[in-house]
C-alpha cells in the first residue's frame, strides 16, 4: 500500500548510504584455486564436517570467485551505495606471511573493485573475517600474541595493493563471537574450547591487533589514501527481564559490547571497570594468583584508545536479562551476574538466536551512541534468515520494521549513524547451519552447479526504498506475513 504522500519520519537523512554485506568463506568457493592457501575454515569444514548441520562447506559456495560480474549487476540493480565484503587472507598470502603474494588472488580482489567502481558502488573492504591461514593457528590463533603481527603483516600488504581504490575498512568482523565461539566453544573454527582464560587472551589480541593496525595506516597510508578505518562489533538489543532491573542491561552491556568497544571509544579506554572487577572477584574465589582477565599497561590503553574512525555494528536480535542474587564469597553468575533469555512472546526466524525484536535495534544504537559520545556508527550488518525462496514478505517486514527503529535513533535521538548493510545480499553457507538458514535478498539454488541467482521479494523492497530514500513504500499487510 502506497499512502500517496511521504512521512517525512520515514526519509533517510540526504548522505545517508546504503549497501549490503558478505563474507569471503560464506560466498566465494575457490577454495584451492590459483594458488590459494587453506583457512582454518576449510580445514575445519573438511575435517569436521559432522559439526555442520548439514555436512557441507564452503569449497563452492556461491561460486562468487568466478560469478563476481553477474554478482555486481545485481548490486547495481538494486541501487547500493556501498559493498560490504571480507578478504580472504591466505588467498592474498598463501603461507600467511608477506614474503610470497599470490598475484591472481589479489588480481581476484582488484577486479572485484574495479567491477564495483565502475558501477558507482562503494568497495568497503573487511580485512579479516574468520578466515585465517591455518599455519596461524597451529601456533594458537588468536590466543598468540604474535598473531597482532601476523595480521598487520597482512594488513600492510592489503593497504598497499588495494588501498588506493578503497575508502571504507574495517578491521575484524566480530571479535567477542570469534573468542567466545571459536576458543571457548566447539561451534566455530577452530573450536577450540580453551574456557574464560582464553576467550579473554583473544580479546586482548585482538584489540592490540586492531589498533596496531590502525596505527599503521594512520602513518604509512592515510595522507595519501584518505580512507576510514573502523572497528566492528556485534552487539545485542538488551531489556530488563524485570522492570526494575535496569542494572541487568547497564552490566549485561558491559560485558557483551563494552568489553570490546570501551577499550577504543570510551573517554577512558581500558575494559569496563565493572567487567575487571567481576572476573578478577571471581578468579580470586577460584583461588588463581591472578585475574583471568589480562591487563593492558598504560601505554597499551592510550595507544588503542580512540583507535577507529568510526564504529561498525553488526546487530540482529535482543535478549531479556536479569540480575543472579549473589551472596557474599559467592561467584558471579557466569562471571557477569547477569542472565540473558528470550522473551516467548518475540516471532521467530529460521535461525534459533535470532528473535525478531525491532525496538532491540533502537535501544541498542542509542546505548551505545550515549556511552560513547554519539560516534559515526556504520551498521554493517542486519538481517534475518528465512527458508521461503522469494516470497520473502517475512523479511521485508523484518527490515523495514528494524530500519523504522533505526531512522528514530538518528532523526529522534541524533544518533549519527552514517550507512546500513543488509546482511546478505546472496543466501550463503551460514558456517555451522550449512545452507539451512538463508539471510539473502537473492536466492541461491545450491544443487544448481551454476549456483543461479533469482532476486526475492526483498530485494525489491529494498532497491524501492533506496530509490525513494524513504521507508514508507510498502506496508506488507498482516495476512502477506509467512515465515
Ligand atoms: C554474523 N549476535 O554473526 C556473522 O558476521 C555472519 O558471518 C553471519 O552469517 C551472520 O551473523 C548470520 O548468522 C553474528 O550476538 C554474531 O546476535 C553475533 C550475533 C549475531 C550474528
């Protein structure tokens, strides 16, 4: 239903940018072409296919290594701004170190840009999103502090050779999930479930990691590039499981995106105070010498601090918390005293985290623009999972429901959020779920070898509201509403 006439609370803001996001593992295939090196993720795809819902991997995927044209025409049709997607490390370095660059790797990259720039969409480029070379992690991942300089090594190389035609990066997608999945868990690679202690050495490397580089680009590639740098995290929407219990979102936050954005966007830098507390409380009543939580000298908390251009927020659902009584020589409840759950009452999606809960979205950009100081915000992903091939009026009504709550955060509250991704543009292989849960604007038939495209219902939704900037375009009725 189009009412005739627009309601100004629904337009964008007149810079306001629009795109879609992707990852390399998730969509390109390739996996041993032209001389690539193995990522921990085709290792553990390979290897562990029995932790993959469906047994599958990523050796073919969307087959965007060799469909990337075909892919850019459909970013074009739907009017994008910007093109989010992630570089594949050991494609780019084989054996992981700068000493050997596998040319058709980057040629890869370099036409992708070039195919992207020459239909007026915007490359923003992820350097590192969960793929890195497994000599890497043999030596312990993210839990070797050497690791900050592996990925500079590798970010240099990137700057160098793809820098001059990029204006928008971001560092590495998610860091908290990469150390609570990967190193205290057995969901994503490489599954090593190593418990609090390593989960949060990860966070400490990568932190250093991520201001290392930024630093770098500051000094060897920013005067003559001029692009933005970002740091990118993932956090939930938050209410009050109880009413009263404002205190449960203020600490739940803390621990769930304050961990990772107070280092770098706080006035003061350094975890929150809150976070060093518990775990140090906590590790004390374990009877360890030291808290599990390692400290940052003064040096390292000024030399991240403020490290970023802008923050890149990834966001899709929201959880209910609520405080654990605890009683004096007492642990807190999985360290932070808080429990997060669902609210029965929120619709589902086809994936089971994934709660629809549009309001999540406001509440959370305005936390976080409040906490911070009102910073440039990217989101660089938003979407919801759907099996319904391309009468997908689940997910257009998801989006516009979440992007509605968002236009309020900016026109409302003055949150400056600069651009939105929907994540994805193409159904991909969704890491442990397989092909089970599709996230894109455009369906992929995975058992065709020519893995053919065919855009959704949201796809036309979406190429409508950029063309009209204007979210009040498409009211899908109640009825039209099938997940
Ligand atoms: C994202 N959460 O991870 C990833 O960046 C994508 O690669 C992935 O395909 C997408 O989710 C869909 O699953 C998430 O805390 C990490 O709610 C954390 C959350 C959600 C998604």
């Amino acid at each position: 239903v189009t009412h005739g006439f627009a309601d100004d609370t629904l337009s964008f803001p007149k810079d306001f940018l629009f795109g879609t996001a992707s990852s390399s593992y998730q969509i390109e295939g390739g996996w041993n072409e032209d001389g690539k090196g193995e990522s921990i993720w085709d290792q553990w795809a390979h290897e562990h296919s029995d932790l993959i819902i469906d047994h599958s991997n990523g050796d073919v995927a969307c087959n965007s290594y060799h469909k990337y044209k075909e892919d850019v025409q459909l970013l074009k049709s739907i009017g994008v701004n910007f093109y989010r997607f992630s570089l594949s490390w050991p494609r780019i370095l084989p054996t992981g170190y700068p000493n050997v660059i596998n040319q058709k790797g980057l040629d890869y990259y370099k036409n992708l840009i070039k195919e992207l720039l020459a239909n007026g969409i915007e490359p923003f480029v992820t350097l590192y999103h969960w793929d890195h070379p497994v000599i890497f992690e043999s030596m312990g991942g993210w839990t070797n502090e050497l690791m900050i300089e592996w990925i500079t090594d590798y970010a240099r190389i990137v700057f160098k050779e793809l820098g001059p035609s990029v204006k928008y990066f971001v560092t590495i997608n998610e860091p908290s999930d990469i150390c609570s999945e990967a190193y205290f868990g057995t969901t994503k690679a490489p599954g090593k479930n190593l418990g609090y202690s390593a989960q949060y050495i990860c966070m400490h490397n990568i932190l250093k990691a991520h201001a290392r580089i930024y630093h770098m680009y500051d000094t060897e590639f920013r005067k003559e590039q001029n692009g933005q740098v970002g740091f990118l995290i993932s956090c939930l929407g938050l209410f009050p499981k109880n009413s009263s219990d404002t205190e449960a979102v203020n600490v739940f936050f803390q621990f769930n995106c304050g961990w990772m954005a107070n280092p770098i966007f706080s006035n003061a830098g350094d975890y929150p105070t809150i976070m060093k507390e518990r775990i140090a409380d906590n590790s004390k009543l374990s009877g360890l010498p030291r808290s599990l939580m390692p400290t940052f000298t003064q040096k390292w908390v000024q030399y991240i601090k403020g490290a970023a251009d802008f923050l890149a927020l990834n966001h899709y659902t929201s959880r209910l918390v609520e405080t654990v009584p605890r009683q004096d020589g007492q642990k807190w409840y999985d360290n932070c005293g808080i429990k997060a759950s669902i609210d029965p009452s929120w619709p589902n999606s086809s994936s089971d985290w994934l709660k629809i809960v549009p309001d999540g979205f406001r509440m959370i950009i305005e936390k976080i623009s409040n906490e911070y100081g009102y910073p440039p915000i990217f989101i660089t992903e938003n979407g919801v999972s759907n099996n319904c091939h391309t009468s997908d009026y689940s997910r257009v009504s998801y989006l516009q429901s979440y992007m509605k709550e968002m236009l309020t955060a900016i026109n409302e509250s003055g949150c400056k959020v600069k651009g939105y991704a929907v994540w994805s543009v193409l159904d991909n292989f969704e890491w442990d779920r397989g092909y089970t849960e599709q996230f894109g604007l455009v369906y992929v038939n995975f058992t065709d070898p020519n893995r053919t495209r065919t855009p959704k219902q949201s796809m036309n939704w979406y190429k409508h509201v950029i063309e009209t900037r204007n979210l009040d375009v498409y009211e899908p009725s109640i009825s039209t509403v099938i997940v």
